[in-house]
C-alpha cells in the first residue's frame, strides 16, 4: 500500500490488489516506529496520521527474573518522533489507502487474488486474478510481490530462500486492560516463560512464546494450564484470564526467519516479508517492509515513468536493501538463540538477571543501541523529491 501510495503520487499508475473485503483483521504487527513515522513527515502526512487511534511507547521494558528493566530508550534518536506509534494495522492501511485515493493514478482493488503470473518471452508481464466479478488477467510493466511470508507470488515464481531457522514459535491473543494495571510495554520473563504484552489502551495485545515445535504439547495440556502460564507472569490478570476461554481466540504464530537468495526477475520483484521473513523480535516486520517500498519508490519511479524497468533495475532494490535487512536479521536471530531460546529452557526459578540484560540495565547509553537498531534501522530510507513533489505524469499503465 507503501508502495501504491508513492508510485501514484509520482504520477506512475498502479493498480493494488488486496484479497480481502476490508482490512479490519486482527494483524500481529501493530508497531510504527520512528523510521516509518519520520518517513509519513517527509509525505507531509504526519500530522493527520497521528490523530488516528494509536498509543505512544517512548520506552521499553521488561521484567526478567522479578527485575524491571528499560531495555530501550527512543527518547534519544535524531528523529521529529522519538517514540513508536502502536495502531492498528487496519487503521494505517484505511490511512494510507485514503490518502492514496487522492491521486488520479491509484487503484485500489478489494477482494481481488493473484493466482497466477503471466509470462512472455522469460519476463512476467501481469497477472492472472480472481475476484467478485470472476477471473481475469491484468498485465503491467512491473509485478510486485508484497503479500507477505506465505506468499502465492514466491511460489508461482519457485524462488530459492535462505532459511536462518527460528528456536521460537507464539500464541498471540487479547486481553481486556483495566486502568489500574501496569502501563509499560514489554516482555515478562520467568522460570522458562515468556509473555510479551503491548498496551493497547482497552486491552493488551499478548504473545506468549515458547520453544519451537512444542504447540501441540502447550494445546494437549488445555486451556487451564495454559491460563495458570499465563497468570505466573502476569498475576494481576487474575480476573481476565478467562477470558482465553477457546482455543479460537489464542492464535498460533510459526516464527520464520529466512529472505531470497533473489527478490528479482524479469517484470517482477518481491518486497516485505514476502522477500525476506522477520521475526517478530524488535516487532521490525512492517517497517522493514515499508523501507523497502520507499527504496522501491526512489530507484523505480523514473524507470517506470520512462517504460519497463530492467532487471538491473529491479536488482537494484535488493543491493540496497539487502545488506539493513541482513544485519537485522543477524541481530535478531542473536536474540533469539542467545536469549530467549536459553530463557525458555531454565527449569528452575531464579533471581539473577542475564549479563547481557544487567550490562543494559547499569549502562544507559546501552539503551541506546536497541532504539537505534530497531527503532531507525541499519540503513533508513528518505523519500526521493520527486516522489515529494509529484513526479512527473505517465498516461499509460505502469504497475
């Protein structure tokens, strides 16, 4: 939708294709950060963004052991937001979708699926789609490929990944929030459990993670031990617990870390999860994913008002976002085998707290690193002028 939005502002036509009715699912990433709100400023969108629903996390804690400790400190970053938005994901996507709509060169498809690429002479030229009206074929300069880890484009495409393998999986779930309980957004760490709660105002959006492959153990044991795991880390649930009455309400998350090998062919390019799969570590995913389309945005934007972009073109959008995506990665994956993965296997209570999680704790430009990593990226993109601008028109279907 990133990308929709910053093609037709440039003038480049773009049709988007969401399968979906509507937008209004409950989507597990919900985070805004700093990168993504610095580019809505560059938009000049900021301003009414921000007077959607949304939370302000200006820190980040957790609570390991029976320690709380600040983990992040966004207060510090060079940036006109030094904190993370949280809102809901349909919300952004009604935001950027209405906001797109402004534009003469913007189509927006509901309830319409790419089945199916169609290629000519080795270069994918369009797609075939089904939708309420039946199925059909649209052709374009450019196909891209953002519907996400599960992608149907990935696999018509038979794109070699890269699996960097996860120790982790989640069960992600609500719980309504009383004004009498904690504040902070965080994770709660103790005797081989993991809870991750965000405040979302009215309720806490939940993840509780443990080790990989162990779901149908975590289900055969039921509801009520799983309630009586989750109540150990956050006893002042006592009373809402029960609300986790059904299996259907608590949905299983398979963690993936993994990315292409290639994002490009010929008349077609991969972004987002759909071209590299985040964990949900740094809560990063979406962000990364809208880096990538304003790298996109800059590097295609003046092929596309000229004609068909080249492969070199296309592969021009992985060599620059290959390497922030990499390093993200690296850390993440740090994370999860160095910390979390041994967090999950303690079998006994303890009270001391990790040295890694000490040293942040002591040294509060430490808290720093984990802002700037996350909160900003290895490599923040910029909104190219002539995307800012308008670009200049293109009469004929682009992408």
């Amino acid at each position: 939708m990133m990308m929709g939005y910053l093609f037709a502002r440039a003038g480049v036509p773009v049709t988007v294709l969401e399968k979906h009715g509507d937008f209004l699912r409950d989507f597990r990433g919900d985070t805004v950060h700093p990168s993504t709100l610095e580019i809505l400023y560059e938009l000049g969108l900021l301003e009414s963004f921000l007077k959607r629903p949304h939370q302000v996390v200006k820190e980040l804690f957790a609570i390991v052991n029976g320690h709380t400790v600040k983990l992040a400190d966004f207060g510090h970053l060079s940036s006109h937001c030094k904190f993370t938005a949280l809102m809901p994901q349909w919300e952004f996507l009604n935001f950027l979708s209405e906001e797109a709509k402004r534009f003469p060169h913007f189509l927006l498809q509901m309830e319409t699926r790419a089945v199916r690429l169609i290629e000519e002479n080795g270069r994918t030229v369009g797609m075939g789609v089904e939708g309420k009206n039946g199925s059909r074929d649209i052709y374009a300069d450019l196909v891209v490929g953002a519907d996400g880890r599960h992608s149907d484009l990935r696999q018509a495409a038979k794109l070699d990944a890269c699996d960097l393998h996860a120790p982790i999986d989640a069960l992600w779930m609500r719980i309504s929030r009383r004004p009498s309980d904690p504040e902070a957004t965080g994770g709660r760490f103790q005797g081989g459990l993991l809870l991750v709660m965000i405040n979302r105002g009215d309720y806490w959006q939940c993840a509780y993670v443990f080790p990989k492959g162990s779901y149908d153990r975590v289900h055969a044991e039921g509801l009520a031990k799983f309630q009586e795991r989750v109540l150990a880390l956050a006893p002042f649930l006592q009373e809402r617990v029960g609300e986790l009455d059904d299996w259907e309400k608590i949905k299983l998350l398979t963690v993936q870390v993994n990315r292409l090998r290639e994002w490009a062919r010929p008349g077609l390019l991969f972004v987002g999860d759909a071209a590299h799969a985040m964990s949900p570590v740094g809560g990063v995913g979406i962000n990364l994913a809208i880096q990538d389309a304003v790298a996109a945005a800059n590097l295609l934007v003046r092929p596309l008002l000229a004609g068909a972009p080249s492969l070199e073109q296309l592969q021009a959008v992985q060599e620059r976002r290959e390497w922030p995506t990499k390093r993200t990665q690296e850390v993440q994956v740090f994370i999860q085998n160095r910390i979390l993965a041994p967090s999950l296997a303690a079998t006994t209570e303890s009270h001391e707290l990790p040295l890694i999680v000490k040293l942040i704790a002591r040294a509060g430009f430490l808290q720093r690193l984990p802002a700037r990593m996350f909160g900003m990226g290895f490599r923040p993109e910029h909104v190219d002028p002539i995307i800012v601008g308008g670009g200049t028109r293109r009469a004929h279907p682009a992408t």
